[in-house]
C-alpha cells in the first residue's frame, strides 16, 4: 500500500453529537433519534430515514440548512474523534504511507476537520467535492488524489454500501471496520467477509497490517457468518 484513504463518520468520528443535535433540533429524546437509527441501519436503509419517520414532511436538508442559519449546525471538536484516529494516522505516516481523509460529510465539516490539524495529507469531503457516496465519481476523485494506482490505495470505512463495495468496484482496496452501528451489525456478513481485503476493529491494527507483519485477510480464522435476520 502506498496510500490510506479514511471514511470520516463513525470511523474517524463519533456520531453521538450529529444524531444528539438532530434530537434537540426535532425536540425528542436522543435515545428516541438513536433508537430509530439502529432501526434503518439492520433494515440496510439509510440512517436518515430516521429522521423521515419522526418528520414525514421535513426535508432533510432543508432542515440541515435551517439548523445550520439558526446557529445550531455541524460542531467537531477533539472529543469527537475516536481515541485511536491520531496515533494511528500518525504512525501510518510514519511508515511512509499518504494519509488522505475523505467522506460523506459537509463543507462546514471539512473546515472542522482541517482546523483539528490531523496528522493527514489531505482532509476533503463529499460536498466540497460535490458528489456523495456511493457514487462512482466519489471514488473517481479518491483515486484522483490518492497519488498511487487503485490497487495501492486502501479506503477504510464501516459502512458496507457506503464505503467497503463501491470502493471495492472502483478498483480500490478495502477495510471494514467495526465500528457504528452499520460497522457493527454488518461486519460478518457473508458480503462483508467476502468483500473485504481486511476486516479490522480498530484503527491501530492498519500500521502493523500494512507494515509488514502478518496479513489477515478476512480473517481467516473467523467462522464463516449467516446474514443478520432483518
């Protein structure tokens, strides 16, 4: 590998403080938002949809937008950052790797993430590039500036038609992490395991994947899962 490209939700950064935000903004318990999260996500439906069922008529990003003009928008700070994000970035860095941030997030989040001074090469999102995952041209740009060829590039992230597939029919190597709740409740899913170049549960394993040591692809130890009933 030449260079590792991370997912930013739920994989460099926690999402308590975005679903606990959109809770206060709808004026519902967080425990009400996060419950109906967990819903979408073992329905493999789109975690905003949510917010769809509390509202019906709101428009999401309507109401981003409304939330955002009221004062009460995007916030990222050091605490919202997973434990393991620096040192392992860090240490991938030091192994010579480039360190690129890139995922489905806001401009506003983007200035946020570069203001926390990662140790990263390059910190950009999906509506500074314009375009949202899934998409193919999403990773079209990662691979733009990945500055290596797709089959030397790795993207990390937890979700699974998000991040692990595309990525993956792009050319691209993959991690899944366990993390989130996509990352959680899909990581051993047939897909997933079959998918997957490496399955990891922290960030800090990818320094000694890459560095050299063993390789555990897929982890082959791992017994072979049954889809999660839905």
């Amino acid at each position: 590998m030449e260079t590792i490209v991370f997912d930013i939700g739920e994989t460099l950064v926690r999402d308590d403080r975005h679903w606990a935000s959109w809770a206060n903004w709808l004026g519902v318990p967080a425990h009400t938002v996060s419950a109906l999260v967990g819903a979408a996500v073992v329905q493999g439906r789109d975690c905003t949809d949510a917010l769809r069922i509390l509202r019906p008529d709101m428009d999401v990003e309507e109401a981003s937008h409304a939330r955002t003009a009221a004062g009460r928008g995007e916030h990222l700070d050091e605490s919202d950052l997973y434990p393991d994000v620096r040192p392992a970035l860090a240490e991938l860095r030091a192994l010579g790797l480039r360190v690129v941030v890139a995922g489905d997030r806001s401009v506003r989040a983007g200035q946020l993430l570069r203001a926390l001074d990662l140790p990263a090469d390059l910190v950009v999102t999906s509506e500074e590039w314009g375009v949202d995952k899934p998409d193919r041209e999403f990773f079209t740009r990662v691979m733009e500036v990945s500055g290596a060829a797709p089959e030397s590039t790795l993207y990390v992230g937890d979700h699974p038609a998000d991040d692990l597939f595309p990525a993956k029919s792009s050319g691209l190597r993959a991690a899944h992490i366990r993390r989130g709740a996509y990352g959680h409740w899909w990581a051993d899913h047939p897909d997933v395991m079959e998918t997957a170049d490496w399955r990891i549960d922290t960030l800090t394993e990818l320094p000694a994947l890459l560095g050299g040591t063993e390789l555990r692809r897929n982890r082959a130890v791992a017994p072979r899962a049954e889809a999660p009933e839905v």
